[in-house]
C-alpha cells in the first residue's frame, strides 16, 4: 500500500493489501512473519532444458523453529495475569490465555532461541526432499558435501539436523562439518547500530498510525476492562508481548488458537510491521539497501569461489551454509533474487509478504546443471520455490558465467570530473550526437540542441516558437534521431542524414495528455523499440515498437518520477534520473532499481547518458544547462 509523499503519521491508514488478508487469513501463524514455522509451499516448475544435469548445490539456511527471547517480556506477562488472576479479573478465555502462556513460558526453560524439535524436523524435511529430487548429485562413489555454521547453538543443531538426513540417504557421502568465528563473515552478518536506530524512527512512527484494539482485546480476556487495565503498565505493550508469545506456538507444533483474541487489523498491523522492519533493514531498500548488501560479498564471493571447484573437480556434490534470516534476506537481495531485491522504500515496502520470505528454515538454493559440452545453467529456489531473477533477463535456468559477471557488476560512484557549462536552453535530456564525438541535448524551451565535447553549443533542430522537448535519443544503427514533446505527448523523428524531415512517429494518449508531468524521456532500446518515460501521474515506462506500437506499460514503484532515460546495451540496463529524489538509478529493462546514487550537488537532474569508453555517466542540469561528468568505477 503506497504511502504517497506525505509522512507516514499525517495520513489516513491504507486500505489493507486483500492478497496479504487472504493469505493470513488462511494461516494466521503468518502474521509473526520470521516466526512463522516453515510452510514447503511447491510450484509450477520450468523443465529443464534438454541435456542438462543436476551436479551440484549451493545451499543457504536459516535455523528452523525455535524459543522467542524472552528478556524481561515472560515475567512481566506472568506477573500481570498472575496478579489479574489473583483478583478474579479473568474470563474463561483469559484463564485460557494464562494458561497457555504458562506453557510457553515452562517450555522456553530460560533458554532463548534454543531450537525446538519441530526446528530439527523443518531442516530434515527439506534435505529429504533435496534427496529425493536430485539423487544423482549426492549418489557415487567420493561425493563430498561441505556444511558450515554459524557459531549460535541453533544454527549448529539446524545443521546436523540436514547433514544427518542427507547421510541416512546416503551413507557413503563424504561429510565435513565445520565452524568458527570466522565463518560469521560468511553466515551471519546484521545491518549497523545506526540502520537500526534510524528503521526504529520510522516504526515507531509507523506505529503511531495504528492504535491496537486494547478494548475489545481487554473485552475478552477480563471480566473488568477498566480494572484490568489499572493493574497493568502499559495495556499496549501487554497487548504486543501477548501476540509474540502468540506468534511462537506454532515452534511447538501448537494451533493458533491464541492469535484468534486479535482482530484482523491487529494481526494484519504486527504483520506490517514486522515486514517493514525486515526490508527496510536486511533488504534491498531505498533507504539502507546499499550499505547492507556491503557484508555479504564475502558470503557471494564463497559461493562462486566453491562453485568453480566443483565444476572443475567434479566431486563436490554440494556446500550447505547455515545461519540466520537476516543473512538469508541480504544475500538473496545482492543476488537479486525476485520477491526480495526489489528497490522498495518505507513506503513501498509495507505491501511486501514477509512470512513467504522469511520463515523459520527459509532457504535460497541455487542448482547447478551441466550438458555433455560442460556448458552449465543454475536455477534458484527461495524457500523450495522456483525464482527469477531481477537482474538477468530470462530464467529460470542462468548460464553460470552470466550470472558471475552480473554478481560481479556492481558500479561504484566517483567525483564529478567536470562540469560542462552550455547554452543549451534547459537541458532536459542527454544522448551520443550522431558524429560520436560530442552530444545532443533536449531543451525545454526550444528543440534539440548539438553540444561539442568543449561545451559549445547550436541549434541542431528548433522550432519557430516554443518546442517543450524533454528527451532525446539516436538509433545507433539509422542514426536517426527521436525527441518528444512533453504536454503533446508526441514522440518524434528527424531521419538522418540531414535531419530535416521531422515525422509524428507515436502519441501517447492516455497519461499526461496537456500536462506539465507528461513525456520527460526516451531511449532507444533494440530490435526497433525505444523506452518511452511519462514523468509522474503516473510514473510510466512504455517500450514502445516501430512496427507493433506498445508493447508493454509499467508503472514504477522504484523512483517518484522518470526524468530521463538511458538504456545501456553494454549491460542489458535501464538507467531513470529521478530529479525529485536527486538520484541516478540503475534498473533492469522492466524498471526494476537495482542499485541507486544520490546526486543532491545537482539541482535539477533532467538528462542521462552512460560513457563507457570514458568510465562516466553524464547529468544534464535543467537548472544551470550544465553536463556533470561524474566518474564511476567498474562500470
């Protein structure tokens, strides 16, 4: 449910996701997100491509269900419904409560997060079904798996829980189990202090949006509500440590019963916020995204250093990693991983269904398959559910070295090398001019303009009067040149090569029609497509084809608005310049955002250009009709 741009506490609450309803509706359990036991949910599978085997795994696991941390909540609940007991304040349902906290609290024995057997049961499950489908990776004579750990008690139990499986399937495997401080590097890392500080902020403010129903949740568990509540602290707070301990049962095998004295907004409100706290902090978020996919790379760079060894020795069957949800959530992020290394914001993130994620044992496998030329494909399964992938076209089956070089792709944001001043009239968009050497610049007040590399500027084609261009782009194969007209919504073309002829090619009726936020850029694509952005109201990418018209419409979440777009061939990549967020985007072809920079030393980023040849990418200023060259490693 998108928050629009007011703060989060000035607004009316949302109308509730139905699909999220629906889902919590049919297993409440779900409403604790990364409490919720294990669900083995299996879908449609892609066949494999013809030839091709499955020869190994890379694995990574969270610990399965497990004890809550109790701190001081257990007690505090004991004392209070004790002393409510005590004073003949329970319903029928509150001596139910009691007594089912007593439980909890009996078999939780003053050991937080110790794995329940129901934990060790989820991990040996989920290696049997491994088993079973792909046999032909672990059966034979020297097949060798590699399990580590993290050094916490039920990541450790976790792991001999799955190994043991695997060996009663196959006696014979050549098991090594292994762990240690180092290995934290590789299967436990958490975002810092001050994410955690700072997502805090957001929460809390969050949870000012909603009041939980303490009177109907006082209605029925207390025979007098108002006598009830003299006798606790804060009925809130007593309200959310009753939900947890709610929310853990199903550790035990236990039923929901206890979650059924929440209403359906409460438990869809926790829900919420459980979520929103995992993305915006583990997850690849507008906010904090970047700098917590930081701490994995040791984590990608151990998976694509084991898999080259068993593809080139031949006997490695498979290298499990156990540790924690927030590992398991940022790792699948910087692989980009569908479902979960989306670029959403706080207030993007609130419709994002935590409890399909990152449940107790949640999972990321990645299968590797081979023909008889060694060529080899790899799929993913998140939760033992097949997954794409934002950041490669295709799938579910990837070329192995395709996926290393888009791991690898990760582009690094420098200093502004130069500032190129131009008298180019607002310069609204960027492109490669025809010659190569310098560029063409979209004017908002009049046409398109050339710029040489020295910053002098002509008129290349303008209008008589007032032309509101706002994009420009070149076939690289014609030469020909296609601009837009903002409020026209035109898209059009000036043939090469004297650039006179200027065709309507395209109008774009339905969105921004006579308006200030209609068509700000275009980018030629391939095949005889270009990219179409209408600004915001909505914040529209059209690919549109010369021959076939539209051929796909996306309204982006990832970005406020689309200011300019640059399609990059060298790297299958959509960048959109957002100049209401100050941010330059590097997206998929579908408008995805992979990964974001803020530019806020420009003033108003309207135009995008990738150079490779010079390791830069340049920012046309509405503003000041300056190109800043910004350098950037590894692009």
């Amino acid at each position: 449910m998108m928050l629009g741009s007011q703060s989060l506490s000035a607004q009316e609450p949302e109308a509730k996701n139905p699909l999220i309803v629906r889902h919590i509706h049919e297993n409440l359990q779900r409403a604790g997100i990364n409490t919720n036991p294990y669900e083995y949910l299996p879908t449609e599978e892609t066949p494999v491509p013809r030839g091709y085997k499955p020869f190994y795994i890379s694995h990574y696991g969270r610990h399965g269900s497990r004890n809550a941390w109790a701190r001081d909540s257990y007690p505090r609940l004991m004392k209070e419904f004790g002393t409510l007991q005590e004073a003949g304040l329970l319903t029928p349902e509150g001596e139910k409560t009691f007594d089912q906290i007593k439980e909890i609290v009996n078999l939780h024995a003053g050991m937080d997060g110790r794995l329940t057997p129901r934990g060790v049961e989820e991990h040996r499950q989920i290696a049997g079904r491994m088993y079973s489908k792909y046999k032909r990776v672990f059966h034979g004579r020297g097949r060798k798996v590699r399990a580590i750990s993290s050094i916490v008690p039920r990541c450790l139990v976790s792991m001999s829980a799955f190994t043991g499986e695997l060996l009663s399937r196959e006696p014979g495997l050549d098991m090594s189990w292994d762990t240690g401080e180092q290995f934290m590097k590789i299967c436990s890392t958490e975002d810092s202090r001050y994410t955690q500080k700072s997502v805090r902020k957001l929460l809390d403010e969050q949870a000012r949006r909603h009041v939980p129903d303490t009177a109907a949740f006082m209605g029925r568990l207390f025979t007098d509500p108002a006598a009830a509540r003299s006798i606790m602290t804060d009925p809130v707070l007593t309200m959310r440590k009753t939900f947890d301990i709610a929310a853990i049962r199903g550790s035990y095998y236990m039923d929901d019963s206890m979650l059924r004295i929440f209403s359906e907004d409460d438990l869809y409100w926790y829900a919420q916020n459980i979520s929103m706290d995992l993305y915006l902090r583990q997850c690849n978020s507008v906010e904090w995204g970047d700098e917590r996919m930081q701490p994995v790379q040791l984590l990608v760079d151990d998976i694509v250093t084991k898999a080259d060894e068993a593809i080139v020795g031949g006997n490695i069957a498979a290298d499990l990693r156990f540790g924690h949800e927030y590992q398991l959530l940022a790792i699948s992020s910087r692989l980009g991983v569908k479902g979960v290394a989306e670029r959403r914001s706080a207030k993007t993130c609130l419709d994002w269904p935590g409890y399909l994620y990152s449940p107790f044992a949640c999972n990321l496998q990645m299968i590797f398959y081979r023909n008889r030329g060694g060529d080899v494909l790899v799929k993913f399964y998140l939760n033992e559910r097949e997954a794409k992938l934002i950041t490669l076209d295709g799938g579910p089956y990837y070329k192995w070295e395709d996926l290393k070089q888009a791991f690898a792709y990760h582009p690094v944001m420098g200093e502004v090398e130069e500032e190129l001043a131009t008298s180019v009239p607002e310069v609204s968009g960027v492109c490669q001019a025809p010659d190569g050497k310098g560029f063409l610049a979209a004017s908002d007040e009049n046409g398109v303009w050339y710029v040489s590399p020295s910053g002098e500027s002509r008129k290349f084609f303008v209008s008589s009067g007032w032309l509101d261009c706002e994009g420009v782009t070149i076939d690289p194969q014609t030469k020909d040149v296609y601009y837009i007209v903002e409020g026209k919504q035109e898209l059009r073309r000036l043939s090469a090569p004297d650039y006179t002829d200027n065709q309507l090619v395209f109008t774009l009726k339905d969105a921004g029609y006579n308006t200030n936020s209609g068509l700000e850029g275009v980018s030629w694509y391939k095949d005889g497509m270009l990219f179409l952005g209408n600004q915001r109201k909505p914040n529209l990418l059209v690919k549109y084809s010369l021959k076939d018209g539209v051929v796909a419409r996306t309204e982006l979440v990832g970005t406020r608005e689309i200011a300019d777009l640059y399609y990059d061939p060298v790297r299958n990549k959509l960048w959109i310049a957002d100049s209401i967020n100050r941010t330059l985007n590097m997206c998929n072809p579908d408008g995805e955002v992979l990964l974001s920079w803020p530019v806020p030393f420009i003033d108003n980023g309207e135009g995008i250009y990738v150079d490779h040849e010079n390791s830069c990418v340049w920012v046309g200023d509405d503003t000041t009709s300056k190109l800043y060259k910004i350098h950037f490693d590894n692009l």
